[in-house]
C-alpha cells in the first residue's frame, strides 16, 4: 500500500533554538510517506523525504500518528519498537519516523537494527533517514552509501540524497547529477533537478545542472529547467535561457522560459 503523495506532521513543534534542528525534521518530513509514483509497477514503501514541488499545494494529509492508527498500532514506545518488526514496510517506516518525531532517542538502537536488518531499500531509507534525524552517524553513512548505490532504484537514492543535503553534506550531490542526466524516465529526471535545487550548499552546481537540463529531449524537464532557475535567481543564467527560447518550439516551454527571464532580468535591475 502506499501514502497519499503527501502528508503533513503537526508533532513537532520549533520552541527554542535548541530545539532547531528538531523543528528542521518537521519541516523535512512535511510531505513524509510521499508517492514518488503511485503506479509503480511494483508496490514500495513510499519516501518519508519530501519531492519539495514548489507551488504545489498538498492535499488533505495524514500523520504519522494517523497512519500508524489506521495500522492498528499503538503510539507508545514499546509498541512502535515492536512495530519495526512489523511485515508491512509502511508500518516499519511509519513506527521509526514517528519514533523520531518523539524525538525518542533511546529508541535509536532499535531503529538501527532494523535498518541493518532490513532488504527493501526504500524502507531502508526511510528508517536510516529517521535515525539521522536522531543523530546517528551510523544511519547518515547508510544514506551515502544508498544514494551511490546504482543497484538501488533513482527514486530511492533520490530520497536518500535529500536527507543527507539537510545534514549539509555535499556526498549524494554527484549521485544527483547522475541521476538527472542518465534516467530514462523524464519524470525521474525533474525530481533530479528538484532535488539539487534544495541540496544545501550546492547552488552553483544545480544552475549549472539546470542549464544543462534546457536542451533535455523531454518538454517537461526543459520546464522543470526554466523553473529550476528562475527559482535559484541564477545569476548568468538569462544567456542560456534567451538562446533555449530561440529553439524552443513548444509553446508551453516558451512561456516558462519566458517567466524566467524576466523574473532573472528583474532581480538583476533591482540590484
């Protein structure tokens, strides 16, 4: 079974500087148990990192607490431990994320074991990304090792990447590159770009990515290319869209071209 593509956690509140990098795992996983495909060819876990589709309003959502309710589990530690062991990978994901979200740090050690346990990749991730929201270092090298991992699918080591950019590490950004330049699937590759728009610390290397990604076969990822940059305020970039729109001959692509050239030109006359 999997999630609606997103789903809102209303458990964590950001009360205190201290409590910072607990209020970024709120917002992280706002949009938790994501679809990346809802008709995927086979059944996986959906991702408990978000796709960050801007503009894109979500839906009615779930929390982690719902969805382990509608699973029949009980929210307490001993019962979200047991749950790691539960045979729905949905139900596995959901008991660690909500773990985290507890901020329930004696619970690490389970959650570990599970990960080292686990043989779907996408829970894997799922449960490695929660125990890096509670600090594990153990769970962060699992992440890097996943999202290089080219016998684990894009979608997946996409998801990975996304946990190790908020931890501020630049190790997935070239699995990222990869991804979007080499996947077959036109709608993988702009959740590629998407990806390396919000990798933290790598601003230049996603302009330079998305300018790239204006001469893609696909109309939809030269779109998700002009939006790309129109979103990074690339400096530089107005050359290389001005020369797209010269070639383009899809008209939707034109106007996305256009938005962004003029958002780009904008931004440079107000400085």
């Amino acid at each position: 079974m999997r999630l609606n593509e997103y789903s809102e956690v209303n458990i964590l509140k950001t009360r205190t500087s201290a409590a910072y990098a607990r209020g970024c795992f709120h917002l992280l996983i706002v949009g938790a148990l994501l679809s990346a495909a809802i008709t995927a060819a086979r059944a996986q876990v959906a991702p408990l990192a978000p796709k960050w589709l801007a503009g894109t309003p979500p839906p009615p959502v779930e929390t982690f607490a719902d969805g382990l309710t509608r699973h029949h589990i009980d929210l307490t530690e001993t019962a979200l431990i047991a749950a790691l062991a539960n045979p729905n990978g949905e139900v596995r994901s959901l008991a660690a994320a909500q773990l985290a979200a507890m901020d329930d740090h004696p619970a690490l050690t389970a959650i570990l074991e599970a990960m080292e346990a686990e043989s779907d990749f996408q829970v894997q991730v799922n449960l490695a990304g929660a125990a890096s929201w509670l600090d594990s270092r153990r769970a962060l090298d699992q992440l890097q090792r996943l999202c290089q991992n080219i016998n684990v699918s894009s979608a997946t080591r996409l998801d990975a990447a996304r946990y190790v950019s908020n931890k501020e590490l630049p190790t997935c950004f070239p699995a990222v590159e990869q991804i979007e330049q080499s996947d077959q699937d036109a709608s993988i590759r702009i959740q590629a770009l998407t990806a390396a728009v919000n990798y933290q610390g790598q601003g230049d290397k996603a302009q330079a990515l998305a300018i790239s990604a204006l001469t893609d076969r696909d109309p939809t990822v030269r779109i998700a290319a002009a939006d790309a940059l129109r979103s990074l305020h690339a400096a530089g970039a107005a050359g290389p869209l001005t020369h797209a729109l010269q070639v383009e001959s899809d008209d939707t692509v034109r106007e996305h071209l256009r938005q962004a050239i003029r958002t780009l030109r904008a931004a440079d006359a107000a400085h």
